[in-house]
C-alpha cells in the first residue's frame, strides 16, 4: 500500500504546488510581492522535487545501488533551496506590508540562511551515506529553526498589525510545518515511522500557497501594499 499511496501523495503535491505558483504569477499583474511569491512556490516545487523523486524510486524498488545517493543529494538540495524559501518568504511580507529596510533584521535573516546553508554544503553531514552523521543533522537544523521562529513572529506581528485576514494564519502555518519537521530529524533515527510526519508538513506549505492563491485573485485591482499601520512596528 506504501509504495501506491506515497508516491501517489508526492505527485499530487508536486502537481498542486507547481499549478497554484504558476497561477499566482500568471495573475500577479505586475505586483512584485506576488511575483516574490510565485517564484516562491515554485523554488518549493523544484527543491522538494529533488527529493521527492528519488523517494518514489525508491518506493517503487527502482534506481538500484545509487538510490541513496540519489537520496542524499535530493536532501541537499531541498535543504538549500527550503532556506532560500524562507528569505522569499521574509521578502514577500516586507513588500506586502510596505516595510523599509531594517538593518538589523535583515542581517539577522541572511545570516541564519548563510550559516545553515554553509553548514549544509559541508562534506560531514555525508549525505550520500547510508549512514550519516546523526548529529550533524541537528546541527545544520540549528540556524534552520531560529530562522523559522523569526519568520513565525514576524508573520503574526505584521499580519496583524496590518489587518491582513488572508494571512492571519500564516504564522500558524510555518509553526506547524516546523512542528512536524522537527519530529521527522530528531526522532526518525530512533522510529523510523516519525519520518511520516514529513505529509503533514508538507499539506502545511500548500496551505500556504494557497493562502497566496487566495490573496492574489481576491485583490486584483487593489493597492500593492496592505494596511495603513506600517510604521507602527519595531520591524
């Protein structure tokens, strides 16, 4: 039933994810927020794709001795391009609620993406082994999750203060998919049935998507910029 239902699941996403970012950049009418969100989804699709495939091969008992490997490399990859994720993420609140550059937060955001990207490129984690380095998987994860809190704040902090319905809930959306993320790397060494909780995870960054979906047909024709409180925030 795994090697139906698994994959099944993964081409669904996939399909779903790339079909929903293509609308939102077919709709964004020039609006650069929606832009930076479109090019999001579709980062989210390619990264995810890299890893995704290799795990249906592998349900499916194709790809022989290279499949971890395969799979490996496929967790690099979406390592990297999950970071890059989050500072489209950053950039598309920023140009969505009209906010002006902040040094320090900005440093604070391309810092923790830079620290967890170069801890993921480098060769401990071991990534094509078949048994890599428990916890170098906790360490690359690190900078990955402050980075998330910060993004989890400033989702609630700015939707809110800019009565922003459409992404009320975003923040909620990160914190849950950082949720199940954090169960899948700490506990699937020790119960391999942990690493499902990678579906839930994933449900949650199609919800975010489409709360982009939502916003980007329900506010053609309106102003770019959403609120009027965008200088009340510390941010």
């Amino acid at each position: 039933m795994q090697r139906i239902m698994e994959p099944a699941f993964e081409i669904l996403y996939l399909l779903v994810g790339l079909v929903i970012s293509l609308i939102i950049l077919a709709k964004a009418s020039g609006r650069k927020s929606f832009v930076v969100f479109g090019i999001m989804g579709l980062l989210l699709v390619f990264g995810d794709a890299f890893h995704l495939v290799p795990r249906m091969l592998n349900a499916w008992g194709v790809g022989g001795e290279n499949i971890v490997a395969y799979l490996g490399i496929g967790k690099l990859v979406t390592s990297i391009t999950m970071t890059v994720f989050y500072v489209l993420l950053f950039w598309f609140f920023r140009l969505r609620y009209g906010k002006k550059t902040h040094v320090a937060l900005d440093v604070c955001v391309y810092a923790l993406a830079t620290v967890r990207i170069v801890l993921c490129a480098l060769p401990m984690n071991e990534w094509t082994s078949a048994d890599a380095p428990y916890l170098w998987g906790i360490w690359r994860n690190i900078p990955f999750f402050v980075l998330g809190v910060l993004m989890v704040v400033l989702a609630f902090i700015w939707a809110k203060e800019n009565g922003d319905k459409r992404f009320s809930l975003a923040w909620l959306a990160i914190t849950l998919s950082f949720a199940f993320y954090a169960v899948t790397v700490v506990g699937t060494k020790f119960v391999t049935a942990l690493g499902m909780m990678m579906i839930p995870k994933t449900v949650c960054y199609v919800w975010l998507l489409v709360m982009g979906l939502v916003a980007v047909l329900k506010e053609k024709g309106e102003p770019e910029i959403i609120g009027e409180n965008n200088e009340k925030s510390k941010f």
